[in-house]
C-alpha cells in the first residue's frame, strides 16, 4: 500500500484557550510555520480562511517554509456574528453573507492551489428543545451547499461534521447526517471531512464512518486526534483510543484512501511543537502495524465469524507473543 | 389537530427479565390482551411475530379482546441462530432465513389486516473493533431489505434502529443512516420506526429525527417510553425528558404524523398494567399540551432567533405563570 | 418550609466565551450589578475574587444596588500560571502561591461579610492516563486545604467538585470523593459547593447527591443551571432536567437546607438579563410545585416500595389530572 | 515486582444470556471446572454462592481441578425478591433475609478456606426520580454491612460498586461513595471490590479509583473486563481500553497490591473458553509492559510536570521507536 501522507492544522501550533484561560497568545504565521516544518513527515498544513487573508504573503511563506497548502478552512464559525448559524442561518442576510465567504474561501483555495476547502458549521443547530425549525434548517442549509458547490465546481467542499460544541446540537452531527446533504445536494465536489475525534463524539466507529463515506465517493479529508467519546478534547492521537485508530488506518488503505492524514489537536498544557511530533510518531506507528495486518487473512476471519480469531490475532499485533 | 391514536407492544404486560434475574415469567396471549384492553385509549396491539404462531386463533383473541393488530414485529432477534446478525449476516444460508422469515412476517401480517411489520435487526452489528466489514455487511443489508420490499409490496416494513444493545454497535444505528439504507433500497414501502428511546440514545433530538423520517416520507410507526440517554432503559413516557418528549408530540403533529403512538416500556419492578396506564397518562396529558402550542407564534419566534422568548413562553406552558 | 433565598453569580451577566467565539465582550462591575439588581428575588451575588479586587468600592457598589455579597470564588482557575493545578500543584512554589491566594480570598470575604468562599479547582487533575502520581496529588490537596480551613476558620470554605472540564479528569470529580477529602482535612468548615450541573456530569442525580453532603453537614451552597449530562452546558435551570430539578429543590427543603440558591448559567446567544429572570422563573415554578409535595404521603409511598403509585402522584402535580 | 496471580468469575465459562436471547443454556459445576483449568495461569475462580450450595462437593470438585476458590460471591442479586433491593431494602423482613443471606454466604467462604465475599448489591438503587429516600436507604445499607461484618470478623466483605444496571442508578456507584460507607461502618473488613469496568462505566480512571481504595487499606480484590464507557458490555481486557489497562495494572504493582486479578467477562457470541484465554494473554502481556515502566522516571517526570516526556515515553513503551 501507499505511504499515508501527513498534514496538519495550522492551529495546533498557534494560540490556546478554553473558555476560562488564554494558556498561549496568538501566533503569527511565520512562526506557526516555522515551528510546523520541523515536524518529520508533514508535508502540508490547512489554513483558516479569517480575514484579512493575503494569499500572496501566505503562498511566500508556505514556499519559504517548504510546507504545501492542503486547504483552506472557512472562518463561518469565528466572531460572535455567526452565532445562529451560518449557512442554514433563519436571518436571510446572514446566510447570504456566510454563502459568500465560502465563496471566497473556494476563490482563494483555488489561488492557493490546494482546492480543497473545508465547511465545519459549528453555529448551526440548536441549544435548547423547541428552538430550531429543524426542517426549514435542513432546508436552506442544502440550498446554500448547492449554490456554493455549483459556484467552485472544481473545489472540493469537505464538510465536518460533529454533534456538538459550540452549540449542544450541531445540524450536521454525524457521518450519515452529511451524506445525506451530500445527497440531496447532488453535487460530486461536495463530501465530507471525517475528524476522528468527532466521529467518536457521535458515537460512531470511525472506520465504519470511513466505510460510509468512501462507498460514496464523499470522504475528501481526515482529521486525526483523541478524546475520551463525550467531548472534543482533541488530544493527540492514539493517546486513548489505541484499537480505534489502529483500525482507522487500516480501514482508509483498505478503502484506497490517498487524500491527507491532517491531524486537528489542541496542545494546553503540553509543548505544540512536540506534541505534533508525538502525534505523527504515534500515527506512523500505528500505521506501520496497519500495513502488516494481513487483509486476505482478516476478511476471511471476518467472513466465517471467527471473532475469536480476530482476538487473537490482533492482540498478537500489538502486544506481542504470550 | 387530529387526535394521536395510541397503540402498545403486547409485551409490554409480559414477561420481564434482564440478564441477571427473571422478574415476571412469561405471559399467555389472552392474559395479555385481557390488561391491554383495561388501558384506557390504546385501540390496537403490536405482536411479535414468533412461531409457532397462529394467524386465526390471534385474530379470534383481538376481536374478543376489542383491539386491532397495528404492526407485526420480526422475530429475527429471538433465539442464539441470529447471534452474529439477520439480514446483514455473513453467513448466507443465515441470511437467507432471515429473509425468508421477514417474509412469512409480511405475509401474516396482511393476513392479520395490519400491512405493517417492523424490523429491529438488534444482532447485525459488531462488539468490537475489527469484527466485522463494514462494507460487505451493507451490501448484504440493502440486498436483503431490496427482496423483502419487493416481495410485499403491500407492506410497510419499518426499520427499528438502536446504537446498541444487544451489541455494542448496531448497523443501523440512528435515523440517518436508517434513511440512507431506504434510499439505496429505493423502496416506497422501506421506513422508520422511531424509537423515542432509541432517538435519546443515538445523541438525536428526537423530533428532529422525526422530521428527517418524515420529510422524506419514511416515517412509518413511533415507540413511546423514556430512558437515562446512555441506555435502552424502557422507562415510561415522560418520567426523565419531558420537554424533549413535549417537542416530539408537537412535532408529529406540525408533520402531520397520522400514524399510531405505540408505547413500548419495560416495566421490571412496576406493575405492567398500571405501568401502561400510567403512559397513556403522561402521553395524553403532553399532547394537549402540545395541541396548546400555537404553531404560528413559534415558528415567528424560531424564524428571528427569539430564543428567549420561546424560552418564556414554554416555561409558561408547562409550568404557568409565576 | 422557609422560602428559598436565591442568588446568582455575578459573571452570569458578564461576558461570555468559549473557545472559539466571543460572544460578548467582559462588562465593569457596575453594569453587572444594575442588570442583576433588576432581576426579581434575587438578593446576592457571587464575586470572582480575581484582582485588583477593590473591597471597598466593590462593596460601595453592592449597597447602591441593594444586593449582598453571598460568596467570594478564588481566582486560582483564572490564567494559564495554575494550568497544571493550584492546591494539589506538584510544584511547591504554585502550591504555595494557591494557598495564599486562597487564604486572600478568606479575608476579602470577611472583609465583604459574607465570610464564604467557593474553591473550585478545575486545574487539578490530569488529561491522559499515567499524566499523576494519584496519590501524591490527593495528598497535597488535603494538605493545602487543612492549611486554609485552619488558616480562616470562621470562613465557609466549600469545594465546587466537577468530573472534567477544562482538565478531561478532574480530582474532585463528584461529590462523594469531596466528602472524603473533606473528612479528611477533618475542620468543620470545610464543605461542598454543589453545582446541580456538574453533579449530573458527574452521573449523580443530584437530589441524592444533596443527601450526601447535607447528611454528613457538608452542603454549603448550591448553584443551579442545567445541560445534557454529557458536558457543563451550564444552561438555565429547568430546561431540560425537569424531574430532577424538581425533586432536587423538594430534597433540599426536606433536608432542611437553608442556605443560598444561587444561579451559575453562562447565556452566549441568549440575552443574559431575561435568562437570568427566567432561572428565577424556572425555579420558583419548580419550588412552588415542590413545597405542594406532600411529604409524608411521599414517604409514606417510598417506605412501601409503591413505586406506581410515586409515578402517578407526580404526573397529577406536573402534568394535572388527565 | 511480584506477578499477578490471576483468578477468574466461574460464570465466564458458563451460561450466557441478555435481555433478548439467551446464547447458552447453564453448565454444571464441573464442565466449568474442566473448561477452566484449561486456562494456563489461572489458579482459582469466584463461586456464586446460590442455593442450593454444596460446601463439600465444591470442594472436591475444586480439588479435583486444581483451583483454588478465591472468593464467594453473594447470591442478593439473583431472583425477583431482591428487585427493590437486599442489604437497604425499606422492607424489614427482606433487609433481614438479605443479611442473613450474606452472613451464611460468609460461613461458607470460612468453610472453603477462602474467607472473602463479593457483595454486589445490583437491586440497591432506584429507577425513577422521588423513588427513593436516599437518606434511610443509606442508613439501612451501613446497618446491615456493620452486622454482617461483625458476624464474620475474619471474612473480608468485598463491595463491587457500579454505577447501574440492573437499576437505573445504583446506591454504591463509585469507588469514592463506597469508601464512605466502609468508613462509615467502621470495620476493618469491610472494603472494595474493583470492576475495572465499573469504574470506567462510573466515570473513573481505574488506576486512580484503585489508589483511592488501597491508600486507606480497602482494596480487597479486582475483576477485570473492559467496555465502551457507557454500559457494563464486560468485553475481554485490553480489547478497547490499552492504555488504562496498562496503567491500571502498572498502579496495582505500585501499591503493592498483593491480591487476585479476577476475569469477570461475559462472553456471548465468542467461545468462553477461548476468551478465558485471551483474556490472560491480554493482561499477561500488558503486565509484562506494565513491569518494564521505570517507576523512579515516571515519578520524576510526574513530579515535574513533564507531560510531553511521558507521553513520548509511553509510546515508545507500547508502539515501538518509530
């Protein structure tokens, strides 16, 4: 199989906050960069589209860098402004405003070059019963995909998904969800951004939420990470979920998955820079153990139920002979 | 509004266990009808299709009882042969008995007069990582539900899903992947029986799991009971989420939802029958609390974001002026 | 029964963020205290003791609002210096500095007479397994909080537990392990803050939780709000919880609490004045309900096991005959 | 170190059944027996003492296998007289019968030569909100164990605690309130009985729950299984949670743990016996792991904070330099 190639948020190196603590200031680009490119193995970085956004300095700065652009992230979720939603938003001229941004965000991913864009609506859903129409919801939110995929047809539109945070209930809160805007959408460049992390937040097995994607055509990125399944800790990954991952990994080369293998985490209190290089060290080994899974050999376990087999066989795998 | 109609699983006044203690043994059919028909309001019964089964002695005992069949419910859950799944499995000559029985389930349900038959397929699913293709189980799904439909065309077959239990992760896991599975099968007669339990469990909203069945045209039979989230508890309607089971009601409602209410609970230490009676309760005395809800003043609330005013005025609903 | 006396945390009209969005910028302690006063029953705030902490000028402010000081919260969350923890710190020189910080805290709240203060220690803890020497931790913690009770022993000292958030463990997870560090420490002012919230994270039902700490002398104060379970949404109380909520006010009069309802909900799209009135809606709703109770009969029901008969009475005080 | 000695659930090997389906039908006391001496490393199992018990015939049985019996586990679960409850039930006579039962369950450990009993007090709980008054069920519970634990001075009375199931809520849902009530009741004997599973399905970290059990002397025994959090799945160790496991065991050695490690799983779809297996040569191996952690460097980089070393460190330990 194909080497996995890596990327990475470009945030997991910059600033860090919760709700109660700034732990690092902002960061600026140069020096996102600087600390991004001596991590082994990432090839490429994602890019929050937050205005102002000068492609120009950014393409110099990547290129000085030696790092790729992989995409571009819309900026529909930051500032207060967007705090009912962005594309399925009830205010009209809203939603007309966050079409737009997309918009612009798929002209400068084009500009870029990475025509890749990923839409994660965090403000659109709902906090309280009885608060969101949801069918009116649904509605303009389709009718705002098709009009920005129709718009950058030769952009692919990523969407993530996850079930909540900001709000307690995010419209597109799981992989099938998506696929079904994909769907009613009916355009080929729009897909999903699978972020392993909020795949288990949504009680999914990723790799099956992989499967679900990929079957049709619609898994376009990955985002790695971890947490402890009811909440986004973006952690670094394999630091919980050991088997899930493994599995993932297996799962993408079993699906002839060749886009990015991005990781999205969020270093407080650990060093950023040292934290991205566990996270690629600890996805390259897991990986390494993916590769040797013997495909042939679990198909056939799977196929005749040998689940104890399986055990057995996947426990050797990683802990060794007993 | 029209009235709900309300309708119960007949095993809800049977037998109970859990896996560690029996707590009623089972109960003939007569005796069951005998304290169904005592439940003020519930008009119709929904009866496992388990064999040996006797299509005119279970007509005889409905009509003497005064109540209607509304649905027939699979018995592709009973037994240890259905432990590795039914109409996703593996095995083929498995899969091909799990139809065939789906099958004979439609078959006597036309013959009872109902045309409705329900499938929870509570075994096709997997316990742990690495257990099962995820996409070979689909295939073998959509194939088996794609000649079941054809065959009874006549038929409503709603598909029951559940995240888990008996396994740990079911295949048809939530609504939305539910309705993937229709739309691949393309059959008009393939829908949704929403579980309001099974909805809690799956992280959904259930009247947003409704209207995504419903605006599709799937929404086919509702199961009314109440839980803790994490767990298939069975509990009574009302007794934990009341305002999520208020917003369900109204929901179905504003769908035009014109299908039975069917309580499905597990009562271990209540007494059924009261048990049941006690659903009704709780289930009549929300839905006139939902018929009070005017639709338009919501909708205008909903449509410029007056959070705090929809917010005020179900307060007042529910727990008056103060 | 008494009536209860209700507070809320100053910073409920304040700003708000998470970690993403601000929704609203920080506001002066002035035009706090004028939106607060305006809220109807309520009689005293909660004041972050975050410096420069001004004692005369706040309490000059408090009179002209006509509003008591109920309780000061230490600081010892706020900024990225206690990030791996303030009273159980493995370093000294911040385990030093959170104790005198506290100590602080204890004279600005003689000082304020109020003479109670909240320590909520949401830096203490850890994020991944095999991160703290357990032991070691808890040790430091008991040591720390023995100095301050004795420190300020005419100050109510009360710990506000809380499974997780913003650590993804916390030390003080729930209210039992409180209740043991208090018998620990072993000074009678030392007791539990319990916010109905974090003590549903904490998987508790938190009417039990009351029982817990109030029978054992240690239920100090009480914040109110609500949420999903999963998380601290800290949304308005009785939104979604109503069972809870409502059993939860019944438990306290019972144990005769006697202490401040205070308010700690974190409004973000939500104008923060109508959501404060209406928690205080929500709650006199609930306690009205609650004091109609009829104890003895309750009891009366519980002490027989006559589990159907609780069920029914509730549903007529909540939902009215049907 | 010394090496764990390992133990495991009788029932593991034996019947298996949930809610729906019942897999296997009951083994007699020496299939059991046979299938478990075949497990290499496993040198005593846990008996359920249910009537009808006999104490010689065991024995022999024992005897005749080569296991030792390494503890009693009372039978207050089994059956519906003890649906509301055994050692807290409101009902006199019942509590009566429940102590007695678990005192004879005591005699019967002395004249097995183990002298340990399991409680596991399942139906002690409640469903619904207002179904219990947690205050008399408290003081109930703590009577009852301060007799029992009299009567049987030289017993160690292990409580498992568990957050739910079969009720809704359990009385002893944690480490923590189960630390309460042995501290309440004052004796020496009485102690804890840790679920791995339990503890992560009451929101723990395992290894920190086992520390707050054994740093007050409490730590009587430990069942290990593994789960997805949420219900008690008792899935084979290792197969979900690696890295808790591994700390789990690493925390057991460094507190000198000296007691049984006991496999407490439920097989249902795989062969009980080839779990058994597994199930040892998954914790053999994470032992083994555990073993070669340097403890002196882990508590350094603890006691400095240097959480990126240990993350590093760690997964060199379990994936290899990469």
């Amino acid at each position: 199989m194909a080497r996995f190639r890596y990327a990475a948020g470009l945030w997991i190196v910059g600033g860090a906050k919760d709700r109660f603590v700034e732990y690092r200031p902002p960061v600026d680009l140069q020096t996102m960069l600087d600390m991004m490119r001596q991590v082994e193995h990432i090839e490429a970085v994602e890019i929050p589209y937050v205005g102002p956004f000068d492609i120009d300095a950014t393409r110099r700065e990547l290129e000085r860098a030696g790092l790729a652009a992989c995409s571009l992230i819309t900026g529909t979720i930051n500032g207060p402004r967007w705090k009912f939603g962005s594309l399925s938003c009830l205010d009209e001229s809203l939603r007309r405003a966050a079409v737009d941004e997309v918009k612009r965000t798929c002209d400068a991913a084009v500009a870029m070059g990475c025509s890749r864009v990923t839409v994660w609506m965090g403000q659109d859903g709902f906090d309280y019963p009885f608060q969101l129409d949801y069918g009116g919801a649904w509605d303009r939110l389709v009718r705002s995909l098709g009009e920005v995929c129709a718009y950058a047809p030769d952009v692919l539109v990523g969407l993530e998904y996850k079930p909540k945070e900001p709000r307690t209930h995010s419209l597109l809160s799981n992989v099938d969800k998506t696929i079904l805007a994909c769907e009613e959408v009916g355009a080929s460049n729009l897909g999903i951004v699978l972020d392993f992390g909020h795949s288990l937040n949504a009680g999914e097995n990723p790799a099956e939420a992989a499967t679900t994607a990929a079957s049709r055509g619609r898994l376009f990125f990955v985002h790695m990470n971890d947490n402890y399944r009811e909440w986004d800790d973006d952690l670094v990954p394999g630091t919980v979920h050991v088997w899930e991952t493994l599995e993932f990994l297996f799962q993408l080369k079993a699906l002839n998955y060749d886009g990015w293998i991005s990781v999205d985490q969020a270093p407080r209190r650990e060093d950023p820079a040292k934290a991205a290089v566990q996270a690629i060290r600890n996805l390259e080994a897991l990986a390494r153990l993916a590769e040797s899974i013997d495909v042939e050999q679990l198909r056939a376990m799977q196929g005749s139920c040998r689940i104890d087999d399986i055990m057995a066989y996947l426990s050797r795998l990683l802990l060794g002979e007993t």
